[in-house]
C-alpha cells in the first residue's frame, strides 16, 4: 500500500557490513524494522547477538526485538570470517556491551511470529548464511503466505569471494541456500557482482567518523574497517563498502537494481565447485537440456546492476542526512 512503511525483517551475522545494513533499516523512513535473527556466520552466533544488540542500541532504536538462532550450518562446520570482520566480529572498535538481552525466544520462533502477526506481507532479508531461513520454511512453511519476498545477500553470478566461485554466505551452508531458492516467494539475489560495486568515498567516511551524532558515528567507524575490493573505482584508501546494507537499499528503492528473472541452481556436490550459485544466462536450452535434462534451477530475479551513486546518497542521506557541502 503506497505511503506505508514496508514491514522488514533482517536476518544477519553481525559483521561489519550487516551493522551498516541495520543502520539504515532502522532510519529509513519507508522500512519498518520488526525483528532481527542472528545466526553464526562471520563470527559465533553469541557474538552476532551481542553485535547486533549493540548496532540496535547505538542507533536509538532498541525495542526491536533480536533472537538467537543456529550456531552452526545444517551440515558443516562453522567457519567464521574474523579475518575480515575482526576478533570480535565488528570491526573490534571497542563499543561497550549491549545493555539489554536477547528474546527469551529463537530466531525460528521469533520470525514465525513477527511474519504471521504482521498486518502487511513481510520482505525478508537475509545477509548472512541461510541456515535459519531454511530451517523457518522446513519447521513453519505457512510463513510463505505472508512473505511478500525475499531479498538476500548472497551468491555470485561471476566470482565468488570464499572460493573462486562461491560467495561466503552461500559457501558456508550451501544446503540451506539450497532450500532458500525454492521457497516458493519470489526472491531477489544481491550478489557479490553487486555487493561489491557500492563504495562510499573516502571524503564521505571521514565526515560521518567526525560526526557528533553516534548512529552516523558508528557508519563511519564500520565503513572505515570495509576497504574496497580491489580493482574497484573507489577514490581514494579511507572508502568504504556498504556490503549488506546495500541489500536493503534494494527494498527502500529498488529502482536503483537492475534485475533479471534467471534460473540459479546452487552447486551441492564436495568439490570445488561447491557453494557456488550456478546462473544460467544462456539465452536458449543447451545440450543438457536438448539431451533429456530440463533446467533445473529455480527462477530468481538476479541483481547483475547497480546504480552505484543512487545508493551511496540514499545510504548517506538515511543514515547521516546528507552529503558533505562542497567547499
Ligand atoms: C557476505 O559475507 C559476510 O562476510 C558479509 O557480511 C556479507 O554478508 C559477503 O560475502
Ligand atoms: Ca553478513
């Protein structure tokens, strides 16, 4: 319904860029944060809760209510990326610990709730390994009749970062990215091709670190521990990725995504393909396909362009009011 907020609930491995992804949900006029799952991804699942807690807290906005959710993939190990996100995987920028607690709540339980008590379809957004979500849609499927989509942060339609085909969150619980695609809802795939263009410029990054205001503050710490990947057309060493959080500049204005609706198929076979999402681009059936296999994939809307300036301004606009004034 035009002028209402669009019901949110992110579901994230709190991270460096998932803090910058919840900065914006909860300042941007036109979401409506309604809960946050934590699952174990870039750090153990206790750490994302305690990251998450915090980001809530530092962005005025905590009554939002979080839930803890697996501690582990369905089938692997966790393997945490600490490397990237610091030992406390937040950037170790040393904010106190949060001074409320989690709901007395799981994540599954606490998402089966906020989707089905929600007046208005709920948009999903995964920025993190899928070993919740797959769980939610094997224990609760009705869900999906109040599941207006999912968009994740996830996959590669080019080259992975965990491998040179996968992308981390897919990587590391394959299978339950797997259960994702077929969930039934229509789903949008903000992959690595995407995720790694939305680079705030350095001049940005030192603003918000200066700034008086703690939310915009916190942007500007987080931004300053997200380097841009190399090869890209950042402006100088303090830019900075929006990573996750420009998955959900996608749902605030998705006029700034190029999508297209494609097969994707996720690689689950031990190798070293596995983890990989598979895009079939090709424009007509193949030998495969000719030879007695139909495509197999389910149909994603696939992110393969990104406004990038669109969303640096509306990332800097939510969560800081504006660009700095040329001088
Ligand atoms: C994804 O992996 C994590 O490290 C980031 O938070 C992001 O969700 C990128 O591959
Ligand atoms: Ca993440």
């Amino acid at each position: 319904m035009a002028g209402q907020p669009i019901p949110v609930i992110i579901d994230c491995d709190t991270g460096v860029d998932d803090a910058l992804a919840l900065l914006f949900a909860v300042r941007h006029p036109g979401l409506e944060l309604r809960a946050v799952t934590c699952v174990a991804g870039n750090t153990d699942v206790d750490g994302v809760v305690r990251n998450t807690l915090t980001v809530l807290e530092r962005a005025g906005a905590g009554d939002v209510p979080v839930a803890r959710g697996a501690e582990r993939p369905l089938i692997e190990a966790a393997r945490s990326a600490r490397h990237v996100h610091g030992t406390d995987g937040m950037g170790d920028l040393g904010l106190p610990a949060p001074v409320r607690r989690p709901a007395d709540v799981d994540a599954v339980t606490l998402l089966r709730r906020e989707i089905l008590r929600s007046p208005r379809p709920v948009t999903l957004v995964p920025t993190a390994p899928l070993t919740n979500i797959a769980l939610l849609l094997r224990i609760h499927p009705e869900v999906t009749r109040n599941i207006e989509r999912i968009v994740f942060m996830g996959g590669a339609v080019a080259t992975g970062n965990a491998t040179p085909v996968a992308e981390f969150n897919v990587w590391h619980d394959p299978e339950a990215a797997a259960v994702l695609l077929t969930a039934g809802v229509p789903i949008t795939m903000y992959g690595l091709d995407v995720f790694q263009r939305v680079v705030v410029p350095g001049q940005e990054v030192r603003r918000l670190r200066a700034s008086a205001e703690p939310g915009a503050r916190l942007a500007g710490e987080l931004l300053a521990h997200r380097p841009a990947a190399p090869g890209s057309d950042a402006d100088d060493d303090a830019a900075g990725g929006l990573g996750d959080a420009g998955a959900v500049c996608a749902v605030a204005d998705p006029g700034g995504l190029t999508t297209r609706l494609l097969p994707v198929e996720v690689s689950l076979a031990p190798g070293p393909g596995r983890g990989q999402t598979v895009v079939d681009r090709r424009p007509r059936p193949g030998e495969a396909e000719i030879h007695g296999g139909a495509r197999e994939g389910a149909m994603v809307d696939v992110a393969l362009d990104v406004d990038v300036a669109r969303y640096v301004e509306l990332y800097l606009e939510t969560v800081a009011g504006g660009r700095a004034q040329a001088n």
